[in-house]
C-alpha cells in the first residue's frame, strides 16, 4: 500500500479540479488530483464552449489565458431567432461593454492539465476504485489504485470535483443531503461538424418543431443542437436528418442557409437542473457537477464550477494563512447565492426557447412574447444580457 500526503485531496480533473489545484498552487498550497480517466480521454472530452467575462478574466489573471485570449473568438452580442425573426442582444449596449468568449471546454482542460504538470503539479490519471474517507473527522484519505497498487492518499481538506456521476457526494451519510431537481422532457442532439458557422454569433432558435442553437468552435468548425426526446435513440439521427432539422429550425423560412459538412462527433445530453444541499460535509466540499447541474441552455455548466472554486480556493488559503475556517464553513452558503440565481437564468432561457409537450397554443403564444419583449425592451434585453455574460462574483 502506497502511502502518500498533501494538503489538499482532490478527486476530479475537470474544470473544477484542475481549476481549484491551479489556484491553491498560486497561493502556495499543495494538492493532488486522482482522476478516473487518462489525460488523453479528459482533453478530448468534448463538452462546454462558452465562457463568462469573468472567468475569462480569472484565466487571464491567473496565468493561463494566453492560449484563449488567441485562439478564443470574442462575442459581443449574441441571437435570438423566434416567429420567423432573429433579433440580437447587443452586450456592447446592455452588459456595460461586457462579452462572452467562446472556447470549448476541453482547450480550456488542456491549457490547465499543462499549467499544473508544467508547475510540477501532481494528476494521478487512471486511478480506480476511488474513495473518499475520513472526512467527518481530521484526517481525510483518498484511497484509489493505480498502476496495480493500492494507494492512500492522506490530506487536509478533500474537494469533490468528480462531476454528477463521481463518488464523492454518495459518501455523504444518507439524510445529510437535500436535493433539488427539476427533469425536461427533452434532451439536445449536439453535432461537431468541419462546416464554417453560417453565423458569426451564437443562434438560439425557438421554433414550433423544436429548439435549435448553432454556436462554434473556430471559423471551420460548428457545433450545433437540435431538441430531440429525452429517451431518444442516436441511430435515428443520420446526418442528413440532423441536417435537415437545423435547416428548419435555424431559417426559420427565410431562405437563409447553415453550411453543412461531416460530422465529427455527435451525442445526446439530457436536460435537468439538480442542487445538492450543502455543498460540504466535515472536511468533504464538493464543487461544480459534482453539487449541481443546469440545463445548457445558459451556457452556464462550466462557469459556474470554477466560480465555485473560485470561493473555495479562496476559503482554504484564509485556512491555512490564518488558521481561521469562517470562510470554510460559509462555502456552501457563498456559492449557493450564485448557483440558485444561474439556476434560475438557465431555466428561464430553457422554458423560453424549448417545446414542451404539454404547452398549448396559449403558451406557444406567451413564449413568442417573451421573446418580442426581451429583445425590445430595453430593461428585458439587460436582465438576459448581464446573466448571459455572468453575474459579478459577490463574495467578499
Ligand atoms: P466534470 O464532469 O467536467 O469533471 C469531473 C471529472 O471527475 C471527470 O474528469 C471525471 O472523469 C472525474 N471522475 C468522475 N468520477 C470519478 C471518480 N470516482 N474518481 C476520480 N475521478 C472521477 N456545459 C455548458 O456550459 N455548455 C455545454 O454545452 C455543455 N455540454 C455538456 C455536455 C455533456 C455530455 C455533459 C455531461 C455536460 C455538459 N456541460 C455543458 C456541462 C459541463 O460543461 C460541466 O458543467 C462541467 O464539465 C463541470 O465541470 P466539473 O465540475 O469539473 O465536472
Ligand atoms: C456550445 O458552444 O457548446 C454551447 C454554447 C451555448 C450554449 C450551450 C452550448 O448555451
């Protein structure tokens, strides 16, 4: 049995994991990632591709934005196609100058994966049968096998980034959690394909067959969803059927074209919102999909797991430089405030935009005109724009 010790335990190499190790390093504190899958499987995992200004900034500022900031496309504004329309929100005008920068998830996982390797950070990739104990007491171990061993892994603190399917929350006792869950009756059929975007800004395309986005990840290559049922089977999706519904629902009847091309990759992502309550246990603190989950719509899934570590990262350094753990113990309820209110965005964008089975013409109707007021109401288009570009991080 290898026996090892750092300050810090974290189970996860996703945004959140990589994310919180890159910030403790920054302030001098030691952690070590045990990560399921191998680097290779986690860099290519395509996911996410929009960040807020302010984890934009936060990249920048800690380092490791360069690669983003040349690479990254910069959106001012982005597209609301609705009753044979397409209306813009102009960040410019109604975000106070602020933008969006769209960059998959997985270059923003590379960039971090390097920083920390680069600074002689330690990601024990592969590692199986991960454990999470001893974090109701003061000696909190990670136990995992890798290269054929058993290893325990003896820290401070262990952070939960290991996503909505990791071990960490489910080694919480029984009955010290809330949840909070609300299902869509829908999923999103996403597509990568070698096609230039027929737009230079995001779509996001309510139409009566369904919702449709065409976003991107660089001027050659699209990414685009369709709504499809949520138990909705990938082999009766062809390409030229998925082709066929972006047509439709993305030109909305105007002649307007969306350039096709091969599709690269393509998957079905379910639809749901799911809060944990609290976000931590003893010296167990769980962080991004690990605590919660938001329905893509608001772009939303990433952004909030690094704020999340954000407030941690900051936490544990008031920890260990002044030996306080007020800001420990109020982790749940700093992070909280956010993720409610992003919660809240990313269900309003999804009930706007999504066919629901059970609507009638009258809510067809409503929706049309909520849409008609948030793209010409002045007041309407800020409260999409200042969520859409993220809210100010309000810890102190
Ligand atoms: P992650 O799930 O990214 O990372 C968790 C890590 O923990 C993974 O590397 C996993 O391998 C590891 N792990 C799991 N169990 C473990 C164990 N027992 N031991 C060790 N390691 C373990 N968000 C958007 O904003 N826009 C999108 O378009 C979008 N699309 C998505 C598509 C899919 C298919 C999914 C699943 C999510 C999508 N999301 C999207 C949300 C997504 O981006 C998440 O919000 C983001 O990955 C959250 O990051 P983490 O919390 O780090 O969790
Ligand atoms: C993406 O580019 O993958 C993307 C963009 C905006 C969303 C969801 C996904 O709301």
């Amino acid at each position: 049995m290898g026996k090892m010790r750092t300050q810090v335990g974290i189970v996860g190499a996703g945004p959140a994991g990589l994310f919180l190790a890159h910030l403790l390093h920054l302030t001098g504190i030691e952690a070590v990632i045990v990560e399921a899958k191998s680097r290779r499987y986690v860099e290519e995992r395509i996911r996410a591709g929009v960040l807020e200004q302010g984890v934009r900034d936060l990249l920048v500022e800690t380092g490791i934005g360069e690669r983003m900031k040349l690479e990254g496309l910069l959106h001012h504004g982005i597209n609301l196609r609705f009753g044979g329309e397409k209306r813009r929100i102009d960040f410019s005008d109604l975000a106070d100058g602020q933008a969006v920068t769209v960059y998959s998830q997985h270059e923003v996982v590379k960039d971090l994966v390097a920083a920390r390797i680069g600074a002689g950070g330690t990601i024990i990739f592969e590692a199986e049968d991960v454990r999470a104990d001893g974090f109701e007491g003061q000696h909190p171990v990670i136990r995992f096998t890798a290269g054929g061993e058993r290893h325990e892994l003896f820290c401070d603190y262990i952070a939960g980034c290991d996503g909505s399917h990791g071990i960490c929350r489910s080694s919480i006792p029984e009955g010290a959690l809330t949840s909070f869950e609300r299902v869509y009756p829908f999923a999103w059929l996403g597509i990568l394909a070698r096609a230039a975007p027929a737009s230079e800004e995001l779509i996001y395309a309510q139409h009566e067959r369904g919702f449709a986005l065409l976003s991107m990840r660089s001027p050659t290559i699209s990414r685009l969803y369709v709504q499809v049922d949520p138990h909705e089977d990938l082999a009766n999706w062809p390409d030229d059927r998925i082709w066929e519904e972006l047509q439709i629902r993305l030109g909305g009847g105007t002649g307007w074209q969306l350039t096709e091309g091969p599709v690269l990759q393509k998957g079905i992502t379910a639809m749901r919102s799911f809060v944990t309550e609290p976000m931590q246990y003893g010296r167990l603190f769980l962080a991004g999909d690990a605590a919660h989950i938001v329905p893509p719509t608001g772009a939303k899934g990433m952004n909030l797991a690094i704020a999340d570590v954000r407030v941690l990262a900051r936490a544990l350094q008031s920890f260990y430089e002044t030996g306080r753990t007020d800001r420990l113990e109020a982790y749940s309820a700093t992070c909280l405030r956010r993720i409610w209110k992003v919660q809240r965005f990313s269900w309003w964008m999804t009930s706007m935009l999504h066919h629901f089975p059970e609507h009638t013409p009258f809510d067809h109707r409503r929706q049309l005109a909520e849409l008609d007021y948030v793209t010409s109401s002045r007041v309407g288009g800020a409260t999409l724009a200042e969520n859409y570009v993220g809210l100010p991080f309000d810890d102190p």
